[in-house]
C-alpha cells in the first residue's frame, strides 16, 4: 500500500494546473502534453529550477 501525500494549494493554483493540463497539447501527436497534474507540477518546478540555475540563484 502506497502513502499519498496530499497537496494542499489554494483554488486559482488548482485552476491554473486543470487548464494547463487540460488545454496544452503536444505539437506532434495532438494529445494532451500532460496525463495529471503531477505531470504539470514536474514540469513547472523543472523549468523553475532550470531558470534559477541560469540567473545564478541556485
């Protein structure tokens, strides 16, 4: 049995994830890019990450 943790984020940050998730979709297939909002959230700290990696933040 897996431990889920659950992720608490106010209203507008849920709405923000749904419609990415739902309305992003990948160039060459035309499927969704993203299969949950996991997916939106790896995605979003990885680019974050990478962007304070190149200002010299981290």
């Amino acid at each position: 049995m897996r431990n889920h943790q659950v992720l608490m984020m106010n209203n507008s940050t849920r709405t923000y994830l749904r419609e990415i998730q739902n309305k992003v979709r990948s160039s060459i297939t035309g499927e969704k890019e993203f299969i949950n909002e996991n997916a939106v959230i790896d995605y979003a700290v990885k680019a974050l990450y990478d962007l304070f990696k190149k200002q010299r933040l981290l």
